[in-house]
C-alpha cells in the first residue's frame, strides 16, 4: 500500500510539475516519493564525491544572509547574497529537510538541497526554467541523478505543449550544463562553509570553470 500511495503521489506531482516547473515545492515531492532503496539511487550514493561526502561527518550547512552579505566583496558568500536578494530567496526559507536526517540518502538530499543555489552561483545559471534545467544537466553529468531525467522529461513535455517559443534556450541550456558537468571537477561534497569565504574566481578556478563558461551558461539561460 505504502509504493502504490508513493506512485500516486509521484503521478500527481509529476503531472503538476509538466503543467508549472518552476514549482521548487513539486520537486520537493518528487524527491518525497522516489524509492531511496532504488538501485539508480544506491548507484549515485556510490560515485566517488558523494561516498567521500558520506564518509565524513554529519554536520549539515546552514547559511544566513545577514553574514554572507557581511563578506568581502568579490567573495561566493557575497555573489551567493547577491544572487538570492535578485531573486527574492533566503537560504533559510529553502531548507527542506530536517538537521536530523540521519540516512545516507537523507544526507545527500540535505547537503544537495542547501548547495543547490550555491550551484548556481558559482556556474552562472539563472532560476528560470531554462537556468534549472541546465543546472540538473549538470548534476545528472555529474551524480547521474535519477531525479534529473524526472525533471527534464517533465519540462521537455512543458516546452512541447505550452512553450514552444522557449524550447532553443532550454536545449541549449541542458546542453551546455551536460558539457560542463563531464569536464569540471565534483561540486558534490565541497568544503562550502570555507569556500564562501573565498574570492568567487578562485571558487571557480578550482573546480575548473572559467569566465567564458560562466557567460555561455548565463547566455543559454
């Protein structure tokens, strides 16, 4: 009863997540409803960053915008206040999952969820529906994330029926985040609570991403 009440809700939020996807609390149900003990999961939880990640200890980060606008400019954790004042957001308000959370599974979808704007940053996609599907390009080059091929079939099926128009962008954004997730370095299990303290070129510089890729990601976006 439990798989067939988890296969309905997944149903019903995919079907949603098609008509609207740029609803971020669908893809938290999606997430929700995935079967943590599916090979493709154990599968991602195995790759190299991520085993690393899990091996270490469990100490989930958490950022608040009053200290990251605080940092030297030029620094990630000020791009990153800069990125979510643009767009409205405060990472507290995104946090999904409890601090809890013990699971390996749990971890993984915590640290994903509080980097995932941080991915953004420091990749230059933007939170349109052709930035997000670029930025799961990555991750699914990257982690081979099974929730990637979810969300893109969804928006694929969006773009077919209810925006045409848009459908050049988006294919140039999943393009260019596929690209770059196969040539730079993991961004799963950075150490980010150093890192925003550091210039963002050097962030950049570290995990191999230069000003052109940058500007190319924010173009297809």
């Amino acid at each position: 009863m439990r798989k067939i009440l988890g296969l309905f809700t997944f149903g019903s939020s995919y079907l949603r997540f098609v008509r609207d996807p740029n609803r971020l609390d669908l893809v938290f149900k999606l997430i929700d409803s995935l079967d943590s003990d599916a090979p493709a999961m154990h599968n991602m939880l195995a790759r190299p960053a991520v085993a690393g990640f899990l091996a270490g200890p469990a100490s989930p980060l958490r950022f608040e915008i009053l200290t990251l606008r605080a940092l030297p400019e030029g620094s990630l954790g000020r791009a990153f206040a800069a990125f979510l004042d643009q767009r409205g957001l405060d990472p507290t308000g995104l946090y999904h999952s409890d601090d809890g959370a013990l699971t390996d599974f749990d971890r993984f979808r915590l640290h994903m969820e509080r980097t995932h704007d941080l991915w953004h940053t420091v990749l230059g996609f933007d939170t349109d529906v052709a930035g997000e599907l670029g930025l799961q390009a990555f991750t699914m080059a990257q982690l081979g994330s099974g929730l990637g091929y979810v969300i893109l079939s969804a928006a694929m099926l969006n773009t077919l029926f209810m925006h045409p128009e848009d459908g050049d962008r988006r294919m140039e954004a999943i393009t260019r985040g596929w690209q770059l997730g196969r040539r730079m370095r993991p961004l799963f299990g950075a150490d980010w609570a150093t890192m925003v303290t550091w210039p963002i070129e050097q962030v950049r510089e570290h995990f191999g991403v230069g000003p052109a890729d940058v500007h190319a990601a924010a173009m297809a976006a």
